[in-house]
C-alpha cells in the first residue's frame, strides 16, 4: 500500500527558507498527482501545492504563489516543497498527499502522509 514520509519540517525565521520532501513507497510514483497541504492549529487544512505526474500540471495556493515551489524527482520517488520567503502565517503541519489521476489537483487525494512541523518566528 501507498506510504508517505515527510522530512524537513523545522523552526525558521521570517525571510527564512526550509525544503520539504516526501518519500513515496508502495506503487508506482511516476502514475501519481503529489500534493501538498497544510493545517495550522484550530484552522482547517488548505491546499497548498500540487503537481501532475509528468509535472505537466501544476497548480499553488495564491498564499504561497512566488514564494513556494512544488517539484518531484520520480527517479528517487520523492516530492518536495521549497519554501522562501518564510512567513509566520506559514506555520502550520504540512501533508504531503498523493492520488492516481490528473484532474482537480485541489481535491480528492487518496494518500496521506503523517506531516511535518514547520514554525516560522517574527
């Protein structure tokens, strides 16, 4: 069965930077859309990222547009989430998510990972 490891999580200061990555195992990962989404506490969670198989499509939060980038190396069955330009708003636990298809890369993910802390301060 699919699994999903995040890695990276971590304290920063604003202006800061972190990389997320997430390990896949279980299937093929190269058939699957990644994603990744965030839940800061008392909040629900909220789309962050995603991006297609073939990294033909792919879709940011206006929140984190110019300031995160989502990428995956199928070779190592690993997506990650590059984070600049560190907010404190951007604290929260973020998912990696993985579902089989292309369409509506908001919604509808099958797979989720554990997730990581990320702390931005002020």
């Amino acid at each position: 069965q699919v699994l999903l490891v995040e890695r990276g999580g971590g304290l920063a200061q604003a202006g800061g930077s972190l990389r997320l990555s997430c390990e896949f195992s279980g299937a093929t990962f190269s058939t699957y859309t990644m994603g990744w989404f965030r839940q800061a506490p008392g909040k629900e969670r909220e789309f962050v990222a995603a991006l297609t198989w073939s990294a033909q499509q792919i879709d940011y939060a206006d929140s984190v547009k110019g300031r995160f980038a989502i990428s995956r190396d199928n070779a190592k069955s690993t997506v990650y989430l590059q984070m600049n330009s560190l907010k404190p708003e951007d604290t929260a636990v973020y998912y990696c998510a993985a579902k089989q298809g292309f369409l509506l890369l908001r919604t509808r993910y099958d797979y989720w990972g554990q997730g990581t802390q990320v702390t931005v301060s002020s």
